[in-house]
C-alpha cells in the first residue's frame, strides 16, 4: 500500500522546523489580522450601560426566520412592527428602540434553513451580545434552542427576557435573576387540557405526543400531574431533527400503537409542520381521536390541514375572530402599517387568508408592548437592574385575556388560558373564524399536581393611552 | 387470514419489507460500485437525491410525477457517469482513503448546492397512488397501494439487475472487467467504457431510491443520508462484492429497524444496523457471502 | 541560531517543549488583543484542533480510517455535562481528564472487533458507531436530557482575571477571553504530547505499519495490538476535544455530534495537511474562521448571504475544496506550503 505523503519519513527534523515555522508563521499572521480587529472594534463608543445610548436601545432575540419552525417568524415580526410603531410616536422616553432578529433555525440547521451552515442559537446569541452589544434579549424563542443559551446570558449578565416557549426552565428565579419566560407553561397547559378531558370525557383512554425535549416532557409532566393515568406504552415522542420520511416511520409506528391500544383522547405537544404530518398519518390510519393540541402546535394557518377541525387548544389572547376587542384593532394597525417587510407576514398581506390576524402576531405584539411598558417605567436612566425589577413591578397591559405578573419567586408569565377549538382550517369566504372560544371562562393553574385549575372570567386590559 | 394481516407481526413484517426494500436498493447501487471500482460511494445518497431534485421537483411546477421520475434516473444516469470521468479515473491506483475523501467532499458538495439552487420548501412530493393504508374488520393492514407501489418498484429494479447480470453480454462483460479487469483487456472488452457504466447504472439506480423516500414527503436533500450509512452496514454485512448479499442485508436491517421500532423503542431504530453488523461480524468476519480471498502484498 | 540546532538534536523533547511554550505564550498575548467574538471562535477552534489532530495521528500514521469520531468527542462531552451537573466544583483538568480517559475507553470498546477489519469495513463500523450516537442519547433522556441534551456553567473568569478587564462589556470580554486562554493551554499540552509520540517507537512503528503490514508483523511489530493504540489514542483526543468543547459552549445537544461532524473533521484535516501538527492547527483555525472566509466570498462574488444561494455557499465552498485539495494537493495547505519554500530555496540556489 502506497501512502501519499511518503517519502519524507528519514526527515523527522526537517518536518518540525517546517511545522515549527508554519504554525508561527500562521500564528503571526492570525495576530497581525487581530490587531487590526481589535482597534476597530475598541473605536465604537458605548455608554455605562451596553446598548443604550441618549437615543437608542439596542435589544435582540435568536427566533427562527427559515427552516422547520420558520412559521414562528412573524411572532418577533409583529414586535418589531410594534417597536417601529412606537419609534414613529418618539421612542419611549426619547430613546428609539433598535430590534434586532437573528435567524437561529430553531438551533436546528437543516431543510430550509438559510441562517448559514454551522450558525447556532449559542453563535447568534454570541454575535448578539459580544458585537451588537445589546441592552436584553427579548423574545427569543424555542425550548431546546434557548436551553443552551440561558446560562451563557445570565454568566454575562444580559436580561433574557419573555422567551417564547412554555417550559418551566425560564422560571428560576434562584438561579437566573434576569431570565423571564411569558407564556403559561406546558405542565399548566396540560392540566387545563386534563381538566377538559375529566370533564368532557371522563372514561377516555388518553395518550400523548411529546417533542423529544423540554417540550414534550413538561406537557406529559402537567397531565400526569393532573392525575390522569396514561399507561406508559401510550407515551410517546418524536424527534424534530430528523428528515420527513424517518419521522413519519416513526410516527406510523406511534399513531398505529394509540390506534390499537383504542386510546380516544391525545395531546399532541408538537409544532405546527408535525401537527400536520401526525393529523394526516392518523387519517392514513383510519383513526380519528380526540385531539388535544398544544397552542404552540395548533396555529391552524399554520398546521393547514381540514383533518384540524374539531381539535382542542388553548389559547391565552383574544378570538383573533373578535373584531371589536381593542387590542385586535390596535395590532391590526400596527400590523398594517409598520412591518420591516411585508414578507414577514406570509400570510397576512397576500393569499386567501390576507387581513386575518393569528395569534402568533398577538403573542409577538403583546411582549413587545410589555417591554415598552416596562422601559418607559425607568424613566431616563435605564439600566439592566433597573429593568430587572421593573419586570418584578410593573402591572403589564397587553393583549393577553390572563393577566401577566411577575414576582420575586415567579418569573414564568402567563399561567393559563382559555380553551378552544378549531371550527374552521379551509379558505375562509368572509369573516374568519378559526378557532372558537369554548364558554367565556379563563383557566389558571400551576405546575405542580397541589395547584388547582382556577375558572376566572377573561379580562381585557384597557390600551395605555401612550400606545394608541 | 384477515387477523394474520392486521397482527402485530405481519404489521412489522410489512414495515420492515417497505424500508428494507430501499435500503437495500441503495446497498446494491454501492456494492455495483464497490465491484466494478473499488470506490466507496459516500456520496451515494447525495446524488441520489440530486437527481431526484432534477426530476420531482417540477411536480411543484405540475409537472406529471411519471415524467419526472424518468427524467430523475436520467440524470442519475448522467450524474454517475460524469462523476467516474471527472472525479474518480484520476484516482484510480492511489491510496484508498483519496477516493472516500473526495467523495465525502462530493456528498457536502451536493448536499449544499441541492438547497442552494432549488429553495426548499415544505411542499410534500404528491403520491400518484392512495397512502391510505387497507382496513380489515376496523383493523390498519400496514400496506397501502402507495406502499405496494414502493416494495414493488424496488423489487422490479433489483430484478432487472440481477437478470441483467446473469444473462445478457454487457453484464457478462462488466462482471468481467471487476473481477480480472487485464485479462479482460486482452480479450477486447473495453474495461474503462464498462467501469463509467457501473457507476451509471448505480447512480441510476440510487435516482430512484431518492424518488421512492421523497414520494409522499418533502423533497429534501438529506433525505437518503439515513438510509444510505444502514445501506452501508447492509452492503458491508453481505461482504461489499455479494448483490444478493447487499439485497439480504438491506431488508434483514429494514426488518430489524421495524421490530426494535415496535419492541423495543422508536429512538433506537438507527440502532438497526450496528446490530445486524456486530452479529454477522460474530459469525464471518469477512462478510457473510464473500469467498475468502487471500489478501496479495 | 546553531545552538537552537544542537538543542534541538540533544534534547529533542526539551526543545518541543520550549518551541510550543513559546508558540502557547505568543496566542496568549494575541488573545489580549483580539475582541470577544474572536476569543469565542479560537477557544472552539482550539479544541476542534485537538480532535483534528487526534484523526490525524490515526489516518496519516496508523493508516486506519474511522468517522466515528464524532462519537467519541460525544462520549467526552456528556461525561463532562454530566459530571459537572453532580460535581460543580471539579477544577476543569480534572473533568477534562476524565473524559479524556472515558474517551479512550469508548475507543477501546469500538477498537477490539474493529481493527481486524480494514478500510471499507472499519469505515463502515465507525461511521455506524457514529450513527448510533444521536439514538442513544435520545432514548435516555434521564441522563442526557434528549434533544434539549445538558446544560452546565459556561467558564467564567476568575476574579484577578476579570479585574484585569473595564468598561460597559467588561465580563463579557473577560469570560470569552478566559475561555480562549483555557483553551489554547489545553491544546498545546494535547500537541506537545503528540508531538512526542510522532517520534516515540510507537509511532515509528505505526508509520511501519501503514506503509506495508506484512514487513511490520516481521519485524515484530504486534499488529492489533499497535493498531488497537492508535485508535485509543485517537479516541481519546476526540474525547477531551469533545469535552472541551462542552465546556466552552455551556450545553451538549446530540444534534452537534451527528455524523456530519466526522465529515466536518475529516475536511479540516485534509483541508490542513494529514499526518502533521500544523495541519490540525490550520484545521481549527479554518473551523473558527470559515465564516469570514465564505463572507468574504459573499463579498467578492456578490453573493447575498441571506439568499438560499449565500446561506448554502459555505457547504459548497468546503465540499470543492476539500475535492480539489485531494485532487491536486493531497496533502493540504501544509503540504502546499513546503512545496512553495522547496521552490523558493531552489530558485535561490540558481541564483
């Protein structure tokens, strides 16, 4: 056998001094660059507090823009849309606010994703704070892609703040003081679901599918915690990493287990594109269960599939059918008139579904108007710390039917929702009603199995007159 | 009999035949290769679906599905021929790890450019047969005319193979020129001409296993990546020179996949394949339907 | 310089020594100077080299091919994640040793019934050794969390260090530095070592063994046995590289340590020049910087980056290179590299 590179074998020095020069030489050249870099980069002038300056803020978030989850693009569209808004009317306190959105593909880089081979949520978020230097991250999104970046946050003391994600990781308080989740958590999201199911269905057989992550666990968590038994065979998970034909081998498998174990009631804690493989496979089946669906998968503009009608959800803002409800108008305006782009909004300004509001645009504009909230009350001098307990003391106005209140030892957000169910996932003719609220009643509850699920009536918050 | 088909067994047993089938088409697109070459494909799967991008996706485009999966073996046809002329005939006599390197730079290559020139999209490649699967007294048989589509079209192509190495002059020749390539020289067969055919044929042939995993999904570049590494382990199983060993291998791991799928747990399905390898390993080093060769020096 | 020379001849390992020491101060320095983005991108192309080089060792010395060594870093990196979640006050050598050692056990594990088969068939072993990895990790989500996989401390500076540091983004810019610093002092002990055993025995007999098996087993050498050490050794850079890198990026995810990784390595150390130190040092440095690299192509070309044409150009400029090189230069920049000094000193001697 032949090997490319003999022949230099008798020359072991040689070899070294060689090597010896070209990694010096390498080095040196690295460094000579990196003097250069380093002068440019000492030449920007910041003030005491990163990102903030006499007239701006700078804040950022990692949210998938392209790739499996880039439906999920428009809820940080529609908070750039409400921070170009609230630019346009002066900034808040004289200070613009500059968003940034970095595309993290879910921290999943594969089909369709164009945020650039080996791009991360751990490299966006290093881009982010090391050289945009931003105030806070606000509205990052996704459980497994932000679980790898809340500690590298907190160690550089960046407020991380409303992460559009339901797990209970965001609410540690002990341990990350500037960390701040906004939605109910999955375990809750669950229990509402259980309380459902006791109500409705109390002899269903139930079962459940989770995402291979925080995700799924936590969902499961909440309706085992809720006491509803589900045999361990009925428990089940999918991989979001894999190509389309491995993950339906695998949920063919799942959904033909469910089938013969006659379960009739299943929670599905999936986004929207596995939604709609698990509906259409299930159809494939001949199987048509109850189907509980997680508000972060059940988006039905989204999932885009008939077989939706029928499924359950919960959803923590107003019918986005309600035209009268303020807040719906006040996002509807803003939407109209102040996207970066008008791509940003797929759905919204051109197709059969244009002029329809989602509740992702609500969720978008809802954190978006509570920071605004929560800067406007530091006044002029707006630090990290001061936003910190801002967020502990201000009584947030948004969009949400539940209100969102922070304390000392909660830092998880919204703690439930209302139920509903989707009436309607066809090309609607006039007024759109995708989803319909069930009974006029808010559900709140905690994450563990002692907290209640409490019955309130919704509330809508009067828009601060600042905004309108 | 309608119990038989809707148990559990036979439900595996028709899962396992369904990807079995592919996998084992891709192992016989390598060991076509591995024989005539002594090349190890690593970009097998990504040329696969490179023609498969050629051809599917212009059923986005309306295109009919039967026009586009002709022009995707077409091109296969063109890939796999173009590769072995430009790629690997300068690599021929050098040491083995130059050709698995260039090709796995082959496999990035494509894997990038298939994204790049086509923006993907989630659309899902229609099927030209119902996916809904047959009933039996309210129980799912796990066979859907889709699915017979796909075990058929994958059988019906390694039988073409087989018969067209058995029986017909060219394949006389091609099994010829890899097993005594000097010989055949002297005797007049155009040994380069037949090795550029190899390569044809299993790109070919890989062509249309892209066509088959991506019918019914979303066309993705990396959609043969996983069925390529256990179409390895199956070729590698069956001693990387045996066809009917590739054929074996593919659909013995396609059924293991299925039964640990089922049995055991859906996360350690990939596990298929180290374990049908560990064990044929066990049995015959040498892979399971290879004549011992003394190695020469 | 003749006494560098004779050190050189006298005391080859002191002279190793002294030339990486001095080589480890010189990127100290140059940390200094660069900004927290930079820092970030040398610590993980520091322990990208470590791995690199470990590859390296065994394809150019041993002559065995593995892509399985995205499976080992794997193994490095959840022993890591998973030991300092129990152990948070282990200093980091220690951890990094443990998983050095796990590393190298895991390669043992693979090495027994892999090093009687030869290439094809250890390829094949390797790469299903590799496959396995994402799977595993998946179906025990008690120990490794699944897909959200661990999380632990990122390296913060210590206080004397971040004191060192002022202004608005000072803990940012002490914590990316201390990391890189870290970093670097690992990766040169790794080198140092490999360095050393380039010229031990061992890898004399390794070379042996690759060039032509059957003299080797005639002169002595025992076959697997050697061959088992090469991939051990291999392995277990591939664990403390893995590892290293866990602790640098805070979290281990299965996704990270797919089988596009194995390729991903085998690339840079191609792409730097097999078989050689600075080949793996060329190959971390190309990981680190590959963006401005293709954002530089971005630039000359027109390319924009945000087109599915400019987000995939990274992918195709390093698939051509990496076919090119082996068409053309076999054996990478460094190779390239000396064949230029060959030509310059022959045209100074016709001169």
């Amino acid at each position: 056998m032949q090997y490319i590179y003999q022949g230099e074998s008798s020359m072991n020095h040689q070899r070294i001094h060689r090597a010896v020069k070209l990694v010096s030489a390498s080095t040196l050249m690295l460094g000579m660059l990196s003097w250069g870099v380093g002068l440019a980069s000492s030449a920007s002038a910041t003030t005491a507090t990163p990102g903030v300056t006499a007239k701006s803020v700078t804040i950022g978030a990692t949210v998938p823009l392209s790739g499996i989850a880039a439906g999920y693009g428009e809820v940080s569209a529609a908070a750039a849309a409400v921070f170009s808004y609230v630019n346009s009317k002066g900034g808040i306190n004289g200070r613009k606010i500059n968003y940034l959105r970095k595309d993290d593909c879910y921290n999943i880089n594969a089909l369709g994703c164009t945020a650039g081979t080996g791009v991360t949520t751990l490299s966006q978020t290093q881009a982010l704070v090391t050289q945009s230097h931003v105030f806070a991250d606000v509205g990052s999104l996704g459980t497994a892609a932000q679980g790898t970046v809340l500690n590298y946050l907190n160690q550089n003391g960046v407020p991380n703040l409303f992460v559009n994600s339901g797990s209970s990781l965001w609410n540690q308080p002990k341990k990350y003081k500037g960390l701040f989740g906004f939605q109910p958590s999955y375990q809750a999201e669950s229990k509402v679901f259980a309380y459902w199911i006791k109500k409705n269905e109390p002899l269903a057989v139930v079962g459940q599918i989770g995402q291979g992550d925080d995700f799924g666990a936590n969902g499961l968590a909440g309706l085992l915690a809720a006491h509803l038994p589900i045999a361990k065979a009925n428990q089940l998970t999918y991989d979001a990493n894999v190509t389309s034909p491995t993950l339906a081998a695998g949920l063919i498998q799942d959904i033909s287990t469910l089938k013969a174990n006659k379960v009739n009631a299943v929670v599905l804690d999936s986004i929207p594109p596995v939604t709609q493989a698990i509906l259409k496979i299930a159809y494939n089946l001949g199987y048509s269960p109850q189907w509980l669906i997680s508000s972060v998968g059940a988006d039905p503009i989204s999932v885009a599939t008939p077989l939706e009608v029928g499924a359950i959800t919960l959803d923590y803002f107003p019918s986005t059918a309600d035209t009268a409800n303020s807040w719906n108008q006040w996002v509807t305006k803003v939407i109209k008139r102040f996207p970066a782009a008008r791509a940003d909004f797929p759905n919204y300004f051109t197709g059969a579904n244009a002029g329809v509001l989602d509740a992702n645009m609500l969720y978008g504009a809802s954190y978006a108007v509570a920071f605004c909230e929560a800067l406007k009350s530091l006044g002029k001098n707006v630090t990290r710390a001061g936003l910190l307990k801002a967020m502990t003391t201000v009584r947030f106005a948004t969009p949400s039917q539940t209100p969102l209140r922070y304390s000392a030892t909660k830092h998880q957000g919204l703690l439930g929702g209302s139920l509903a169910q989707i009436i309607a996932n066809t090309n609607p003719a006039s007024n759109p009603q995708y989803i319909k609220l069930l009974g006029n009643a808010e559900y709140t509850t905690g994450d563990t199995s002692t907290t209640p699920v409490i019955t309130a009536a919704p509330i809508v918050s009067p828009i601060p007159g600042w905004l309108s | 009999m309608s119990t038989l088909l809707t148990s559990r067994i036979m439900t595996d047993v028709f899962g396992g035949i369904t990807s079995g089938a592919v996998i084992a088409l891709v192992a016989l697109c390598l060991v076509i290769v591995w024989k005539s070459t002594n090349v190890l494909n690593f970009a097998q799967g990504a040329m696969g679906m490179f023609a498969t991008f050629v051809g599917m996706n212009l059923v986005f485009h309306d295109t009919n599905y039967w026009l586009c999966l002709v022009l995707s073996v077409a091109t296969g046809l063109v890939v796999g021929g173009l590769t072995e002329r430009v790629l690997i005939r300068p690599l021929y006599g050098k040491p083995e790890i130059n050709p698995i390197v260039v090709m796995v730079g082959f496999l990035g290559l494509l894997e990038a450019l298939v994204p790049a020139i086509w923006a993907s999209s989630f659309n899902t490649v229609p099927s030209p047969f119902s996916q809904v699967y047959f009933q039996s007294h309210g129980n799912t048989v796990l066979l859907s005319p889709f699915v017979l589509y796909q075990i058929a079209l994958a059988l019906g192509v390694m039988l073409v193979v087989a018969l067209l190495f058995q029986y017909t002059t060219l394949g006389l020749k091609m099994r010829a020129a890899a097993l005594a390539p000097e010989v055949s020289r002297l005797l007049g067969v155009r040994v380069n001409r037949l090795l550029t055919l190899g390569w044809m044929l299993s790109s070919g042939i890989g062509a249309l296993a892209g066509v088959i995993v991506s019918t019914g999904h979303t066309l993705d570049a990396t959609n043969l990546d996983g069925i390529f590494v256990s179409a390895f382990i199956a070729a590698a199983v069956g001693g990387l020179e045996s066809p009917l060993g590739a054929v074996i291998g593919g659909l013995l791991i396609g059924l293991a996949q299925q039964f640990i799928l089922n049995y055991w747990s859906a996360n350690l399905a990939p596990l298929a394949g180290v374990i049908v390898l560990l064990i044929s390993l066990a049995i015959k080093p040498q892979g399971i339907f290879t004549r011992t060769v003394t190695r020469r020096v | 310089m003749k006494w560098l020379t004779t050190l050189r001849d006298a005391r080859p390992t002191t002279s190793r020594a002294l030339g990486i020491t001095l080589l480890t101060l010189l990127a100290l320095l140059i940390t200094f100077r660069l900004s927290a983005l930079d820092d970030a991108k040398l610590a993980s192309g520091a322990a990208i080299a470590i791995v690199v080089v470990g590859l390296s060792w065994l394809i150019g010395w041993s002559g065995q091919v593995s892509l399985g060594n995205s499976g080992f870093m794997a193994v490095g990196a959840y022993v890591t994640a998973i030991w300092a979640n129990h152990h948070a006050t282990t200093p980091i050598f220690v951890t990094l040793l443990l998983a050095t050692g796990c590393g190298a056990l895991s390669g043992l594990v693979l090495a027994l019934p892999s090093t009687r088969l030869r290439g094809p068939y250890l390829a094949g072993m390797t790469l299903a050794f590799s496959f396995a990895v994402v799977p595993l990790a998946l179906n025990f989500p008690s120990v490794t969390g699944a897909s959200s996989g661990l999380t632990l401390n990122f390296l913060n500076a210590p206080s004397w260090f971040a004191g060192l540091f002022t202004g608005p983004q000072a803990t940012v810019n002490a914590n990316a530095q201390w990391s890189a610093d870290v970093a670097i002092v690992v990766a040169a002990v790794a080198f140092f070592f490999m360095a050393n055993l380039f010229h031990s025995r061992t890898g004399r007999a390794m070379r042996l063994i690759r060039d032509n098996d059957v003299a080797a087993e005639l002169t002595g050498v025992n076959l697997p046995r050697t061959r088992t050490l090469a991939f051990v050794i291999s392995a277990a850079y591939a664990g403390l590289g893995g590892s290293l890198l866990t602790l640098l990026n805070g979290s281990v995810t299965p996704q990270t340590y797919s089988i596009a990784l194995s390729i991903l390595l085998l690339t840079l150390m191609v792409l730097g020049g097999i078989g050689t130190l600075s080949g793996a040092v060329l190959g971390g440095l190309i990981y680190s910087y590959s963006d401005n690299l293709v954002s530089l192509v971005n630039k000359v070309t027109g390319v924009n980056p945000a087109s599915t044409f400019g987000a995939n150009l990274k992918g195709i400029v390093f698939g051509a290179l990496l076919i090119l090189t082996m068409l053309l230069a076999p054996r990478g920049l460094v190779g390239l590299g000396s064949q230029l000094v060959r030509l310059f000193a022959q045209l100074r001697n016709r001169t």
